[in-house]
C-alpha cells in the first residue's frame, strides 16, 4: 500500500511511522504534491500552532492540494483542525474540508487537556470494533464545535466533535499513534477503508 | 471524561532503569525498553524517562533508548534530563518523544521554556520542579535536587506557566523516597494557582496515596518508581481500586 504522511514540518511524524510499521505498513513523508496524490491513502498530521502550520501548508502549495483528494485522507490533531473552515488559534482560516469551526477551552477546565478521553456517539467504518467508551489520548487546547459532520464526540467543558469525517476526510482529534489498543485499531481501520 | 493518568517513572543512567531513594542510593531495576513495553501493556497511561546521569557522552545511549521505547510503546511518553536547549528538544523529537521535561536548565534560563513552546507547542513542555519545603515554605531546587535556590515554589510555578509550558512536574524532595504519600497540601495549591494539569511526584507508597493525590491534592498525573518497578503496587490493581473510589481512570 502507498501510504503518505503530508511532510510540512509538523510535529512528531516518528511515532505515527513506528504505529503504521508495528502494524506492518511503512508511511513514507513527502511533500510532493506528484506523489501525494497518486498515493492509496493520506495522513495529514500537525503538531503546533496553528496559523504558522498553515503558512507553511502555503508556501508549498499543500493548502489547496489537500482539499483536492480523492482517496482516503486522515488528519491527526492539528491536521484536523486545519480541515475545519477556522480556529481561533492566530484566527486562522482553515481548509474548509469540515464545515465547523475550532475554538479555545475556556479557563474553567485547565488548558491544554491532556491525557485519556472517552469517545462516544460513534459513527463510520473508522470506528469499526471499538466501542462506545473507549479511551483515546489527547493533548489540545482547541477542539472543533459538535457539528453534523461529527463522527465521535468527547466531553471536556462541553461536547465537542473528537472525530469528523466528510466523504473521503477523516479527522481525529486524538492521537491513534499513542492511544494504545483502540488507537492501532482506528489506524487498522483507516487503512481497509 | 478525562481520566487521571498513572506515570511511571524510569530513572536511567547508562542505559539502565535505576531508582533512587531520596536521590541517592541507586538500585537496578532493568531493561527501561523491556520495562516500558510493560507497562504499556499493563495499563500505564503514559510513561516518563530520566536521564539522572545526563553528559554528552550518554547523550547518544539516550537518544538510541529514545527511538527504540517509540518504535516498540503505544502510550505517550516523556524525556528528561540535561536538557538545555531547542537543539536538544528537537534531536529528542525526532526520535519520537512525545513530550520534554525541563528543570534546571529553565530556571537558569527562563527563556528557554518560551522558546520551546513557541518552536514545538507547549503541549511537548513539561516543566519539573524539584521543590523542598523549609520552615513553612517551599523552595526550589537544581540538579536533582542538590542544589538549593531562593526561588519560591508557587511564583516559579505562575512563571513557567505564562512561559508556555504545558505542564508541571512536581516533586516534593520531602516526601520523594519516603513512601508516605504525596505533597498533596502543595499539590492542591498549585493545581488553584495555575491552569495547567499538573503531575504529583515523590512519596508513593500506597494505593490510598494516588487516591488522596488526586482528591486531596487535586492532581491531574500521578508519578512514582519504585512501587511500579518492584511490583509492589500493580497498575491494574491501582485503577480498579481507584475507580471504586470514584476517581476516573481509564480501564
């Protein structure tokens, strides 16, 4: 299977390389628009902020690639905040792909969140074999407003869309790569769809 | 809901797992890939990696070990130990550390932890303090714990926290290697003070002690050794009976 992560400097691609490889696969970087879009599926990650990640999403030209592709795409964390339309964080206009928006905790829950969340309201073939409740690892403090095209929702200050899918986008707020059991099974999933 | 996570905490030097009690005192407690993988296994929520003996020389032992817990570990992770600039933080990322821990480098340096949270998130900055308590107040301390400075505990705590760290990591030098128990007055004063999860460290000795840390201390993270590493308290074990009490864990 040709599996590329979109390489735009984000964050920490080694250990969403290390879960596909303990899965068997091997997820190549590229930033090549030519080989991003000939590939079988799409990871989109993103560690960081936000309005600087896009900027370099520009710059190679990423931005308007990404909303073009056809096969599957996954965007993890930051990645799928930058599929929504905006976020607050350096009021930055997103992709578009996920029709929501993403906003900041308030100061009433302690921000970031960090740590082991319940996910809920499943919907989709990426959730397949994991169960209402399960445990997926997060670090944000931004989340994307509850909206239609939620495929899990999470509860930290309010419900949120912890998951998003639209056509062939997928986005996970959480990290798969490091959410132990039920995160190699979404990747599992991700990969057959 | 967010659950309350369980750390444990390998101390490495040389490549190996040690614990010391009181800073002191080291003990051998194995293979830190194979105890990590354990872990993991075993429900631990995340994992933390001290380099106690960090020098250039080790530098690259810890950056082997590093790559290796990130090929084979399915649970966030965090590295510490001479840790003193952005070079470093990104050498270790790139091995796939999840998060970093900085201590004295950041309080002789405060600027170091803007620079990290501005480069790579403050989500990946944990800051670790190393505090004592003296005559009613609490200071600050360097170089795992030998070096006293006149820094007050809470201010330091305000400071990292509008610097952008992501996290604290506090270890009360009073209760480390005690086995009685948490900070968890201190503990539940920084939690008031500042609006980032923090991690309770030093004094576990009981599974009571995680359940008072987190209701009394109002932590987010609990950390310990040596319980873990000697098997004396069993991770599964610790969940379940937190969870009796009302304390959400992920099981």
């Amino acid at each position: 299977m040709d599996l590329k992560i979109v390489n735009y400097g984000a964050g920490n691609i080694k250990s969403i390389q290390f879960a596909f490889q303990r899965l068997g696969y091997e997820a190549i970087l590229s930033d090549n628009p030519d080989e991003i879009i000939k590939a079988d599926k799409v990871i989109f990650p993103g560690v960081g902020e936000a309005s600087s990640a896009m900027k370099k999403l520009k710059q190679s030209g990423l931005d308007a690639l990404i909303p073009k592709l056809e096969q599957p795409v996954l965007g993890i964390c930051l990645g799928m905040q930058l599929m929504c339309n905006c976020t607050e964080e350096g009021d930055t206009k997103g992709l578009g792909i996920f029709n929501t928006n993403v906003k900041r905790f308030s100061n009433n829950v302690k921000v970031p969140q960090m740590g082991w969340n319940t996910v809920r309201s499943l919907k989709s073939n990426l959730f397949k074999n994991i169960s209402e409740g399960d445990y997926m690892y997060l670090v944000h403090s931004f989340y994307a407003e509850n909206c239609e095209e939620s495929i899990a929702t999470s509860d930290y200050e309010l419900e949120y869309a912890s998951a998003l899918q639209k056509d062939n986008f997928y986005g996970v707020q959480f990290h798969p790569e490091k959410s132990s059991k039920a995160g190699e099974q979404l990747l599992k999933n991700f990969l057959e769809l | 809901m967010l659950t309350k996570r369980i750390v444990p905490c390998l101390d490495i030097k040389n490549g190996r797992t040690v614990k010391g009690v009181n800073f002191v005192d080291l003990r051998d407690a194995g293979d830190p890939v194979i105890l990590a993988k354990q872990y993991a296994d075993l429900g631990a929520d995340e994992l933390v990696f001290l380099d106690i003996a960090a020098t250039l020389e080790n530098r690259k032992t810890m950056h082997d070990m590093v790559l290796k817990v990130a090929e084979q570990v399915n649970i966030p992770f965090t590295v510490g130990g001479g840790i003193s600039s952005v070079e470093d933080v990104d050498a270790l990322l790139h091995c796939g550390a999840d998060k970093v821990s900085i201590n004295s480098s950041a309080v002789k340096r405060p600027e170091l932890i803007n620079e990290l949270s501005n480069k790579f998130g403050s989500q990946c900055v944990v800051v670790a303090i190393d505090a004592k308590q003296i005559d009613g107040e609490w200071f600050v301390h360097l170089a795992g714990g030998t070096i006293p400075t006149d820094i007050k505990l809470f201010d330091w705590a305000i400071e990292v926290e509008q610097r952008g760290a992501g996290e604290i990591l506090f270890t009360s030098m009073n209760h480390d290697g005690t086995k009685a128990g948490f900070a968890n007055e201190a503990l539940a004063k920084l939690s008031e003070l500042v609006n980032i999860p923090i991690i309770a460290s030093g004094g576990a000795g009981t599974i009571q002690h995680f359940a008072d840390t987190f209701i009394d201390g109002k932590a987010d993270a609990a950390l310990a050794a040596s319980v873990f590493h000697f098997g004396e308290i069993p991770i599964l074990e610790l969940k379940k009976e937190l969870k009796k009490q009302g304390i959400p864990v992920r099981l």
